[in-house]
C-alpha cells in the first residue's frame, strides 16, 4: 500500500482529516506518518510539536497498514466505526 493509496481509503471510509496527516511533521493532536531525514518511514501522534508513540519503518507499506491500524483504533473508540477484514 501506498501513501496515495492509504490516503484514498481513508476518504473512502469517511476517516475526518482532523485525525490525520499523512506528510510528517507536527500537527497537534493527530496521528502523522511521513519519512524521515534518514529515509525511514514514521508513525506517531503528534502532541505540542512532540513526537509520542514513534515507530519507524523500513517501508512505505509497512508503515501505511501501521497508520491504517492505528487510526481505525481511534474510529473505533471514538465513533464506534470499523472497518475490520477490509484492509
């Protein structure tokens, strides 16, 4: 999967853009994924420009599904949506 993709699902799946960003960066109270200085892929929530939960990934499309997990856990919570199986 790729950022293109993963960005298209979450339209799909009427995901809010509040919950994420998918270029990095700090953008409070979201989670966010994008590439780092040394050419690795990051996943984590973004808080007072404060990277928390922070895991790195080797690939584009391992990070994507981490994102994809993580952000259906919080439509889950949140809005008692899921898209199980569909992934």
């Amino acid at each position: 999967m790729t950022v293109k993709e993963l960005k298209a699902f979450f339209k799909e799946h009427l995901v809010p853009s509040r919950l994420y960003n998918l270029k990095g960066g700090s953008h409070g109270g979201r989670i966010c994924m994008g590439k780092n200085k040394q050419d690795s892929w990051e996943v984590y929530f973004s808080e007072k420009k404060k990277k928390i939960g922070l895991m790195q990934f080797a690939t584009e499309s391992e990070a994507c599904q981490h994102m994809m997990d993580e952000v259906r856990k919080v439509m889950e919570q949140v809005y008692g949506v899921t898209w199980k199986g569909l992934a």
